[in-house]
C-alpha cells in the first residue's frame, strides 16, 4: 500500500511503498477513504513535535475496516470508522476519571514497535495513526465505528480538527447559550471552535485572524464579527463588541505567548481563556501575577478538546448529518497523496482551512 513517508526532518514527505506487519489480537487494519492534513503533521515535519522516523504522517482520517485481530469484539470488516489519535486504555487513574484525553497510554501505539516495512526498513505511523497512507493499522480503541450514512471524506476531519475545535468550546470551555465567544486563529481547529460557540448557542462570536480568507470562513462557519489582528487591537476590538468587559471566553488555537497573551486581555475579568493551539516548550507566557489574583480569570488548556471519542464521535456525525455542523466548510482543498508537501505550503500560507487527501 501507498503511504507519505517523512525521512527526514525539514524534508518533504515521499510517497512509497509499504508493507503493514500482521495484525496483533487488538488491532484493526483500515482502508483509509481520506485523510486531513492538519498543522501537527507540519509540526512533525519540522521537528517541534516527536516522531519516530521514518514515519507515516495524518491522524485524522477515516475508512472502511478491512481486517480485525482475533480480539477484537467493538467493529468488525466493512464497518466504516473514524480513526481518533488517542487510544484510551480505559485502565489509567485519567481514563478511570472520565479524561481519556489524557489516557498515560494513549499515544503508545505511536511509540512501540514499527508498523510496516519500507523500501528503507522499519516505518511508524506518526501520532499512532499514519492516515495519509491507503491502509493503515491501529489499536481497537482508536478505531471509532460510525453511521454508513456519512460520507467518509467529511467523517475524516472528525477525529482531530473538529473534535479538538468543538471539544474545546463545548467540552473544555463549557461555553453556554448567550455568551459571548472570541477564536483567535482560524484555520481547521480554529473554525471548527466557532461552529462548536454556534452550536453552544453563543450570542456573539468574534473570529480573529490575520487571512481575509479565513475572516470569510469564520463568517461562513458562523462568526458574528471578525477581527483583523494585523490592523486592530484584538482586545480592544473585544471589548468594544461587548459592552466594554471583554468576551467571556476567549478561545485561542495559535499556540504563541504573544497570541495566548493577548486572548486573556481580550477575556472578561471572571472569563474563561481557553488554550488550544500548540506552542513551543521555550515559549513562555507572561501575565501579570496581579491580574492572575485580581481578575479571576480561568485559564485552561485543551487537549484533544477534552473529548472521548466513543462519547462525543457519534453525537458529531449526527450533527453533521442533520447539517447542523458544517464539515465541509473546513474542507477548501482535495488532493492526491503526493501534494502532502504542497498542503503544508498552503497551509502555512493560510489559503486553506484542511486540504484533504481522497482515496481513490
Ligand atoms: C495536537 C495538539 C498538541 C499535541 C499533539 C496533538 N493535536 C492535534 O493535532
Ligand atoms: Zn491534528
């Protein structure tokens, strides 16, 4: 089977080759029908986020099950799956809590042993999932059956961009109806936290991002005001859209001191700010330690939007199903598995939301 292989850190991923290794008692082998390309995987290219190389990248894709372990009871051949990064193990103190996000195991499978055999040897699959691949093979638990009645090239995006987006609103903020919500970065994970204050009812949605294009997809995605970074101060643009106190969630998807620093000036005293975008470990925040006591400001990070694939998936394909959740309006590019490179690019340059390989 065909895969987009990273050798080498800064090198453009290669399409090649691969043979997957049998399966274990609880792994399933998919058949991947598209895959997103999403920031991390640029992470991983780039160094600043692990990887064992060589390695597969995507982990965010979904397809059809095409074979099963011998212990494997949740899904069975033709079963149509979205594939979650997280692998619960339903065993650790965080599983027991009811935060598999934080499942202690739930990225080993990334970390183990190889999963294919290349042309160069051994491969992994980045993040345990290696999606951006025709075929793929992972632990049972992060292998989420879902209705046949969605079209896997949206269900795809459901196991990262929109479960970390809406998660984050719904799941980590708690955003309610009335609120008033700011996202700071639109991008995949971006829009998907502004559809995610849409469907939590929020009464004012302000997006921020310096890409007209992705202002005009945050206002299709159901922004209520948008916000130019690049020519206005974003908390005094905040405050002046509600009544001089700041938003009472500020939703931020960068992942930089400057950008997370600026989402809580923009938050409400008594708001809630929420940090979902992937900053660097030597990037530090700096916020006054008077305003940490005086402003009783909440400041949360949110992981895989605090979510549990088994729990929230099958409720997201409904919504998208009745088209209350618009999947397509992350999607602004389908391409081959040999444009991965060129995504990154257009990524970078903000053209698009996701770009989604289609398999064919
Ligand atoms: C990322 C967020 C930071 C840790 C690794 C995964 N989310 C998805 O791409
Ligand atoms: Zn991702």
């Amino acid at each position: 089977m065909k895969a987009s292989v990273l050798h080498e850190l800064g090198a453009p991923p290669v399409v090649e080759e691969l043979d997957l290794r049998s399966l274990r008692p609880h792994e399933v082998r998919v058949r991947l029908a598209a895959s997103g390309v999403c920031h991390t995987d640029l992470s991983i290219r780039d160094g600043s986020m692990p990887a064992l190389l060589p390695t597969t990248l995507g982990h965010e894709g979904a397809g059809v099950v095409a074979e099963i372990g011998s212990g494997v009871t949740r899904t069975k051949p033709g079963d149509h799956v979205v594939l979650s990064w997280v692998a619960p193990c339903r065993a650790c103190l965080h599983c027991l809590r009811g935060a598999a996000h934080l499942c202690v195991h739930g990225l080993d499978h990334g970390f183990g042993d190889p999963y294919a055999d290349g042309p160069a040897g051994p491969v992994w699959p980045a993040m345990g999932c290696g999606t951006l691949a025709e075929e793929t093979l992972l632990p049972e638990t992060a292998v989420i059956p879902i209705s046949a009645e969605l079209p896997l090239e949206q269900a795809a995006l459901l196991g990262c961009g929109v479960l970390t987006g809406v998660g984050a609103v719904v799941r980590t903020a708690h955003v309610r109806p009335g609120e008033t919500v700011l996202v700071v970065g639109c991008g995949g994970v971006g829009l998907a936290a502004v559809q995610g204050a849409r469907l939590s009812g929020a009464a004012r949605i302000l997006a921020a991002d310096p890409s007209p294009s992705a202002r005009e997809r945050a206002l299709a995605s159901g922004a209520t005001h948008v916000i130019d970074p690049a020519a206005d101060d974003v908390p005094a643009a905040a405050r002046e859209l509600t009544d001089g106190h700041g938003v009472d969630h500020g939703i931020e998807v960068v992942g930089l001191s400057t950008t997370i620093r600026s989402t809580y000036d923009a938050t409400r005293r008594g708001g809630i700010v929420t940090v979902v975008g992937a900053g660097r470990f030597d990037d530090d925040v700096s916020i006054p330690a008077l305003s940490l006591m005086a402003d009783a400001k909440q400041i949360r990070g949110s992981v895989f939007g605090s979510t549990d694939p088994d729990r929230d998936l099958p409720p997201l394909v409904d919504l998208v199903l009745r088209g209350a959740l618009d999947v397509n309006a992350l999607v602004t590019r389908r391409i081959g598995l040999a444009d991965v490179d060129g995504a990154f690019a257009a990524m970078t340059a903000a053209e698009v939301a996701r770009s989604v390989v289609v398999f064919g």
